[in-house]
C-alpha cells in the first residue's frame, strides 16, 4: 500500500466514524424521552390492568408494545408526587408535602436547591418541553418554569393576577412560553391545546434529541363533557355542572390525545429511538368507582388515603427494539426512581440535590438489576415503608397488605412482629439521614 492509500484510508475511517457519531450511535445512545403523567387515574381504572369501565386502545397498544410495570408507586396526592418525580426526592426534602391549592400559600418547589430531570438532560444536550399541569408554584408569583429546565412550555396558570383561580378545560387560561393565551385559546378544549403544542415540540424538534414531559390535565376535576360528547357545554369551568359520570369519557379523551403523540412519533419516523413512558400522580378520587378484574367488582378510589387504592398507578413503557413487546415487571417502583432513570438513559450528570430513587433502565432492558425491597409514600405527616407484604407506618402501625380490591387489613396488635418493625424502622431512619 502506497503513502498516498494510507492516507485515503484514514480519511475515510475518520469520515466513517465521525458519521456514525452523527447520526445512528448517538440517536441510539441519547434515545428520545416522551414522559405521560395522568392526572388522579389508578391502575384499577385502565384495561391492561384489569378494568373494565374506561376504553383506552392507545394505552392499550402500548402495554402490548411495551413493559407493564404492576407495582409502580405515587404519593396520595399532587403536588409531592409532581415534586418527588421531578427532583428524584422525598417530599419531606423537597419540602412538598401538601397540595397547592390556594393562591396564598407560599410554598413552592426551589430551583436554586433542587435540580429537575430536564436540568440534567439538557446538560446532556437534550432539547425539552414541558405541557400540562405544574402545580410546584403559582406561576403568576413564582415561574420557575425556565430554573427547572424546560426550554419550552405551555401550562394551564391556576390564579391570575387578580387571584381568581382559571378555567384548565374550557375557556382555558394558559402560559404559553411565557405569555398569557386566553382570547386566542377560548373556543378550544385545554387538552387539546396542550397536544398539539407537543405535537408541534416533536416535530420541530426530531433531528436531534428532545425531551417532552406531559403532566396531562386530564381526567381531574372538574368532571365535564368532552368534546367529542353531543351533550357538551363549553362553559368555564367554574360552570360545569357535571359530575363523576364523566370519568371514563374524559380517561378515553385522554388516551385519544395519547394515541396522537405516538401517531406523531411515527410518522416523524424516530420510534425506535424514542421512549415512551405513561404513569399517574396519584390514584383515582375517592368519588369514582372502578369496575376491575375477572369477578368485576366495583373498587372506590383512593386519592389522599395511604392506601394501594390511593398510591399505586400505572406504569407503561414502549422502547421498539429495547423493550420485549407484552412483557411485565413485577418490581417496586416508586417515583422517585424516575430522574435516575433517565439521567441513565441519556449519559446525564447526576443533580445537586441526595436522590433517593433508583434506576429501573436494567429492567427496561430485561436484565434483572437491582430490585427495590420497599417503597415510601407520604401525604402531609403521615409517611409509610411498603414492601411487597407489609406496609409500617411512621406512627409504628403495621398493616399486612391487602389483594387489590378487597378491604384494607387493620393494623397487626401492638407489639406484635417485633422483628419486621425493627427493620422497616431502620429504613426511615436511613431516609431521614441527610447528606
């Protein structure tokens, strides 16, 4: 071989790697992250779990395409668990224990003491989105939006100026990057303005890695006709006079706007480098009732009570070409294991923030990894370790767990399984440790 070959041939061994560097490794290493978080939906509630009252074939498929995760874990309520997935963090950290709900309160997530999972995957070169519900700040006080890394957003705002709490579904009253959207928006369905603004995220973004977080704002109250329903009344919320009824109607609404982001990953062409994650924030409300299982009994929700019914959601993931298709994982989950993840996923830094969370990427991939033994769950003072027999609560209670839909056990007598509350105590006193 000639000097002159040589040279050719590095040239194009060069050329060669710097492609693959450019193109299919780096699509392969950095995988798009499209991350669904419903709003107030239990597991009991969705077909691949065993309903029977709502029609989703969008999450259906993706349970069929996917990995079904049955012991996936939330806090009772919204904003701990909204805070816990973001940040990796306990509530009793983050300092989010209770849900914001009036303008007044000023408690609020703190970006300068806690990183997001955007924060991290943008240092990783991702491009991020966020549409839906925020509820960690009154964003007309306190937008944090931009310090937790999103480089785009369009979010239903709670409170205007004035302090008069806004419409999420009709007349809707949204930030949009931003900028206050009322009169442009009016005549829409909110969902509907939140999909097609991450629809358009997706496509503007497919050449390169992106990040899209959608805590939907659906199916919450308040309980309203869909549009789609010929009964519908485009009344501001505040006006609707709808009620629990509504449920299955607005939890099919929203599998149709899931259907669409995926329809939209697809014909983008990028499925195969795209993840797509589906969970809830929290389980059903107390007022709708869920037809579940083989026998078809009714199980009330359980939204603000430490119980399965009130903590334990869904988990969905699809990865083509990662994930075996129909495959589950019968895994403790929790929320906080959500940042971990994905900073895994894309090769991020970790945050600056103790992380008590751990990754479940080996699962995803059919490994066995490292499987949790317990999971924490809090609502305002009451906290409590679950593992796959018991539940021990911060106020020595132990509680052998339930079957899905039957009575909640009663607390074992005092004294009683010394050994099991000895070692579920020392947990919480590794939680409390802070580094």
């Amino acid at each position: 071989m000639t000097t002159n070959h040589f040279k050719y041939l590095i040239i194009l061994m060069c050329c060669f790697s710097l492609t693959l560097l450019q193109t299919g490794c780096s699509k392969v290493e950095r995988p798009n992250i499209i991350f669904i978080f419903a709003d107030d939906l239990g597991m009991e509630s969705l077909t691949p779990y065993g309903g029977h009252s709502t029609i989703t074939p969008g999450i259906d498929r993706l349970a069929e395409q996917g990995m079904r995760f049955n012991y996936c874990f939330a806090n009772p309520k919204c904003s701990p668990s909204r805070a816990e997935v973001l940040t990796g963090t306990y509530p009793g950290i983050t300092g989010m224990t209770k849900v914001l709900s009036h303008y007044e309160e000023n408690e609020f997530l703190d970006p300068g003491r806690f990183n997001s999972f955007a924060n991290q995957l943008k240092k990783a070169g991702y491009t991020t989105a966020i549409a839906g519900k925020w509820n960690l700040s009154y964003l007309e006080k306190n937008n944090t939006i931009k310090a937790f890394g999103f480089d785009e957003h369009c979010l239903w705002q709670m409170y205007d100026k004035n302090k008069v709490k806004r419409s999420r579904y009709y007349h809707p009253y949204f930030r949009i990057n931003d900028t206050i959207v009322e009169a442009d928006i009016s005549d829409r369905f909110g969902p509907d303005v939140m999909c097609d603004f991450l629809i358009d995220f997706i496509k503007r973004n497919e050449d390169k890695p992106f990040m899209v977080y959608y805590p939907s704002l659906i199916p919450h109250i308040p309980y309203v006709k869909v549009p789609d329903d010929p009964d519908v009344e485009t009344v501001p919320d505040n006006e609707q006079r709808n009620g629990p009824e509504c449920f299955p109607a607005m939890v099919n609404y929203l599998d149709k706007n899931i259907s669409r982001l995926v329809n939209t990953v697809e014909e983008c062409g990028i499925s195969d480098n795209t993840i797509i994650i589906f969970s809830s924030d929290n389980g059903t409300a107390k007022n709708v009732t869920s037809v579940w299982g083989k026998d078809r009994i009714d199980i009330p929700g359980g939204k603000s009570t430490m119980t399965d019914r009130g903590s334990r959601v869904p988990l969905i993931i699809k990865w083509p070409g990662k994930i075996s298709a129909g495959s589950r994982c019968d895994d403790l989950v929790e929320l906080a294991d959500f940042l971990p993840t994905f900073t895994e996923l894309a090769s991020a830094p970790p945050p600056v923030q103790r992380v008590h969370g751990q990754s479940f990427l080996p699962q995803l991939l059919g490994k066995k990894g490292n499987p949790r033994q317990w999971v924490h769950i809090e609502h305002v003072e009451d906290r409590q370790i679950r593992t796959r027999d018991w539940i021990y609560t911060n106020k020595d209670k132990l509680i052998k767990v339930n079957e899905l839909g039957q009575p909640e056990n009663e607390p074992e007598k005092d004294g009683t399984h010394q050994d099991i509350r000895d070692d579920l105590r020392k947990i919480f006193t590794m939680i409390d440790v802070k580094h």
